[in-house]
C-alpha cells in the first residue's frame, strides 16, 4: 500500500508535454498503470495513467489529450490505483465513450462493482474446453466457419469493404440455440468515422439489438489515448456480465487497426525502439493481453466469444497487425474485393477462411451429423470451380468437359446463394438446405467427403426417392 503522503502530494513538475503524454519529474513512489488526476490552471480536471517511470522522470498518457496544458500552473496528482471502470447490468442497451462514461445522455451506473480494466489473470487450469455453437445467422460463418462459445474468431476486412455491416449484422442475430440462456453483445468501436457510429447506433435501435449491446464509442476526433483503454473497459465489463451474472457474451471489437496506430503513436511519443513497420516491439504481447481475456471457466456457466475486426492496409494480410492476430486467434473470417465487386454480401473469400475450433462445436446434438462432411465437401467443390476459372481465362471455356462445366456453375451458384444473403438471418437448418440443393447440381459419385449414409438421407435426389418409395409403401 503507498504512503498516505504520497497519495495527496500535487506535482508541478511537468517538464515537456509529447503528443498525448507529459513527463513529469521527481515523483516519488509511483507504479506503472496508476492513475493520475491532473488539474490545468482553470480548473479543469483530466485523468491520465502512468505509462512508465524512471530515475528522472513518470510518463502519463491523458485520456483527455494534452491540448491546453500549462508546464507552469498545471499539477498532477498520483492516486496509487490502477484504471478502474464501474459495472452493472443495467449497462446492457446503454452507449459509452471508450473509458466507460455515459455516452447517451442517461444517468451514471449505479455500480454493482468497480473493476480493474487490465483484468486478472486467468489459471489456463480453470480454463474449460469451447465446445458449443454460436449461430450468427451467416452462412459463411455457422456452415463453413463455426463460431464456438469461448473462442475469438477475427474478421480480415479491406478498406471499403463491408466489415461494419457485418459486425453489425452479427450483433444482431447472434445467439445461443436450444437453451433458455441469456444472450448479451459488448460492442466496442475504436477510431470510427460519425458516419459509421451514426449507422450502428441507427442499426441497432432500428432493430432492437440495443436492449442486448454494451456499446462503447471511440470516436476517430476522440483522444488517442482513450482508443487503448475501449477494448480493455469493453472485456472487464463481458467478464462481469459471463462470471457474475452467467450471461454468454460476444464481445465485438472494431476496427484492431485504429487500436494498433494509437499503439504506434504512443510508442513514437516515448521516443521507443520501433519494430515491424514502426510498431512496437511488444504489440504481440498487447494484443495477446486482449485477445487471451476470451473464454469459459469450470464451474461457471457464462462465455466470452470475440470477434475482433481489423481492416488490412493495402489488403495485405502479412501485415503486422493481422499476421499477430492470426498467431493469438483460433482461425479468421476474410473478405474479399474480388466477390464484393461481383455482388457478394457479405463478401466473404471462403478458401481462406478457418476456424480451428470448429470440430468442437459441431456434429450431433450441436448442428447436425452431416455438418464436418458438407464443410469439406463446400470447400472442395468451390476450390475446384475457382481453379477452372483461372484456366477458362487461358483455354475457354470450351475446352472445358461436361463435368468441369458443371463445377464452374457451383462455383457461381455457391457465391450467389450460399456466401451471399443480405440482411436474412439464416438458421442452420436453411444453411444446410441451401448447400444440399447445390449438390444436387453435381453427380452423385463427386461427393466424396461426405458419408454415404448422410447422402442417402439429404440428398434432395435420394429424399424424392425416399418419399416415392414411402408413398407406393402407403397405397
């Protein structure tokens, strides 16, 4: 515990002020993460952390910015606690800024507890094991690419593409099928445009999705400061909600890049050592900090699931940001330009899309017995009908057999019915009807991953037989 002393000493050793940061010399007894309040010479109170301390001096970041900062008449004041954000469950249906404070005009929370933003560290021992389905009502998601309760799946956009619509989307439809369990979104935007916070909030009334969502704003004119706290308030509150009050929550974290430039830009102020394309050499640890908070504990009933959603400079997905996060994730869903030109919404590229952790989420009494072995079939149908495509391009398509014909068709069909839907919430059972009726355009002897038993019993071919057989059975 720090001297009481310490605790109410005012400094007016503010050296220099560097972007969001003020350096502050001779404090005595600070530690990293604590608070700090900072009075300016009006009067103005801000709030700032310690970023770092050293012999000479302690480097706050100020949630606020350090726009009108006096050197002179400014004082700052270490309060020997770490960020904390107040929590309840009337948080639910409610919007606000990135450091927790009311954004919608409504009252305070009255808090049910008063958390460490960082969180504490979870025993991998008390971990237990994801093994239920999310169904997001996307076909590209629940049949190719299942969500399982407990994991983090990240989204790779490309600037322009519809990742917003799709969060938004995913927000809304997102559920737990089968049981009486209560369902909650923490949505936590960081860096966006008025325009994309106008449309989420209007998506989100519009559809009565707000009654469910934790909405944190940052907005892109915010402080860049309050950008690296938005995820960490967004998770403590998903824990509270999963551990204390047993709720599933999925927390969706928007855009990854705008919380790693305002990563770069604090570290620039630092004056750090800059890694990979000017990021900071510890950003794989950062991200890891937020990422690892997902998941399910023995003994509790509650789930967190992320989806972070990132947009990839220049649509590189080498990039450093979604190279990190694809080390620390459990797979990744990925859009494409190529099929958004083409019509595709949403547009996701299934031939890169993975989700390590489906196999556990899947199959009888989850989805349905047939689930692996359509997955596999999709894929290798429609990784056959892009390949002829490339070679339509060279030959034409009439050095094409019968058969390869056939299979550039599903290719089109698959994009057009199965990857594309719009606003349709789709359940599983359609998404699994929807990929029958594409084999149904296919020979029989194609399918090969998928069990023969299962085609006796879906196939819409052996399904006519079936009931032809039950009905001449009848008469």
């Amino acid at each position: 515990m720090k001297d009481s002393s310490l605790l109410t000493k005012e400094y007016r050793t503010i050296e220099y002020v560097s972007g969001p940061l003020i350096f502050v010399s001779g404090v005595l007894g600070a530690s990293y993460g604590e608070i700090v309040k900072i009075t300016l010479k009006d009067g103005e109170v801000r709030t700032g952390q310690v970023l770092d301390i050293s012999e000479e001096h302690a480097v706050v970041q100020v949630f606020e910015g350090t726009r009108g900062i006096d050197l002179v008449g400014t004082t700052a004041r270490f309060i020997g606690e770490p960020a904390r954000i107040t929590v309840s469950k009337d948080m639910l249906g409610r919007i606000f800024t990135g450091v927790g404070t009311p954004r919608d005009g409504g009252p305070e929370i009255i808090p049910e507890a008063v958390l460490d933003i960082a969180g504490e560290p979870i025993n991998p021992s008390a971990r237990d094991k994801p093994a239920d389905f999310i169904q997001t009502g996307m076909s590209a998601i629940d049949g190719l690419n299942t969500l399982v309760r407990g994991q983090k799946l990240p989204i790779f956009s490309g600037s322009g593409l519809p990742a917003s619509k799709l969060a938004a989307q995913i927000a809304r439809q997102a559920k737990v099928r089968g049981e009486g369990e209560e369902f909650a979104v923490v949505f936590v935007a960081m860096g966006i445009t008025h325009k994309e916070a106008s449309f989420f909030m209007q998506d989100f009334e519009r559809t009565g999705a707000l009654d469910r969502v934790v909405f944190f704003m940052n907005l892109a004119d915010d402080p860049t400061v309050e950008r690296l706290a938005a995820p960490r308030c967004g998770l403590t509150v998903a824990e509270h909600l999963a551990f204390a009050h047993d709720l599933h929550v999925l927390v969706i974290l928007t855009d990854m890049i705008n919380y790693c430039e305002a990563l770069r830009e604090i570290s620039t102020a630092r004056e750090e050592v800059p890694g990979r394309r000017g990021y900071p050499g510890y950003m794989y640890t950062d991200l890891a900090s937020i990422y690892e908070r997902a998941g399910r504990l023995k003994g509790k009933k509650g789930s967190i699931t992320q989806i972070p959603i990132l947009t990839m400079p220049d649509d590189d997905i080498t990039h450093p940001v979604p190279d990190l996060t694809g080390y620390i994730t459990e797979g990744q869903i990925v859009l494409s330009r190529d099929i958004f030109r083409r019509g595709g919404d949403p547009p996701v590229d299934a031939l890169p899309c993975l989700s390590r952790l489906m196999n556990l989420g899947i199959g009888p009494g989850k989805t349905r017995e047939d689930h692996r072995g359509v997955a596999d079939q999709l894929y290798a149908s429609y990784a056959y009908g892009r390949d002829l495509r490339r070679l339509v391009a060279i030959v034409g398509e009439e050095a094409l057999t019968d058969l390869d014909r056939k299979y550039l068709k599903f290719a089109d069909a698959f994009e057009r019915q199965f990857i594309t839907q719009g606003d349709e919430d789709r359940a599983i059972e359609t998404t699994f009807a929807i990929a029958w009726d594409l084999f149904s355009t296919l020979p029989v002897d194609e399918l090969k991953r998928i069990k023969r038993e299962h085609i006796a019993k879906y196939h819409p071919a052996a399904q006519e037989v079936t009931a032809q057989q039950e009905k001449s059975e009848g008469s």
